[in-house]
C-alpha cells in the first residue's frame, strides 16, 4: 500500500503478472521539471506559484514551479518558468511543451494532454557576464 493518496497506479500491462506499479506525483513533476530546464532560454523555474514572487531556483528543487494534475492514464502539467533575456518566448515555450510531454510519457507511460508554460519573469545576464562578453569582443 503507497504512503501517499496521491500516488498514480499504472496497471503492469504483461499477461499473467498481476499486481500495479506506483508513481507519486512529485515524481511526475521532477521529470516535467528537468525537462523543462534542459530547454535553451529557460533561466530556470519560478517558486512563486501563489505569491507572485518569481523565485529562481536551483536544480536541487525542480519540482517546485511545477504543478501536476495526474489520472489513472492521463497528465496535465502546469508549468512556471523563468526565461532568459532576448529569447523569443512563444518558441521556448512551444520547445518546454515538447520536451516535457515526450519525457513524461516516456517514462511512465501516461498519456499528457496538456502542458500550460506560464512565463513568471525574465532573467537578465550578470554584470559579470556583461563584463566577460565585453573583454572578448576588445
């Protein structure tokens, strides 16, 4: 029996094998999440679902700015994003759409019927950065 009520069951589709397979939500949102920042553009996920107050974070937390809506078969995925400066936006956010669809339903076999990308913010580069494009440039 699965801790959590929030578990997906996945009917182990093999003849004469009985019994299920579980997959907890946040493990759905953990994929959706890495797939999401392996897209060129994406600065990173936004925390701030409720608040407003897009929160950069790391890689150690990326099923934060991902809220998951998981079926007996079927996925919805919201996901809130930070892109980065001078990226055109509709194209990153068609590619998040791709990326996470294909990664979900590779992993676990449920079927994602939609992907929403909220753009929370945009990132600027550092002043740093700033300063090394401008050395190489001289």
């Amino acid at each position: 029996m699965a801790d959590s009520k929030r578990d997906i069951v996945v009917t182990i589709p093999q003849e004469g094998l009985g019994g299920s397979i579980r997959i907890a939500d946040d493990v759905v949102g953990v994929i959706a999440g890495m797939a999401a920042t392996e897209v060129p553009g994406v600065a990173g996920m936004s925390g701030g679902l409720g608040g407003g107050i897009a929160e950069m974070l790391g890689r150690k937390n990326l099923s934060k700015g991902v809220k998951v809506e998981v079926g007996e078969k079927e996925a919805a995925v919201d996901l809130f994003v930070i892109v980065e400066y001078g990226v055109r936006i509709p194209d990153v956010a068609a590619q998040i759409q791709v990326n996470v669809k294909q990664a979900i339903e590779g992993m676990t076999g449920l079927n994602v019927v939609e992907v929403n990308v909220h753009v929370q913010g945009v990132a600027f580069a550092s002043s740093e950065s700033k300063e090394e494009d401008n050395m190489r440039v001289r």
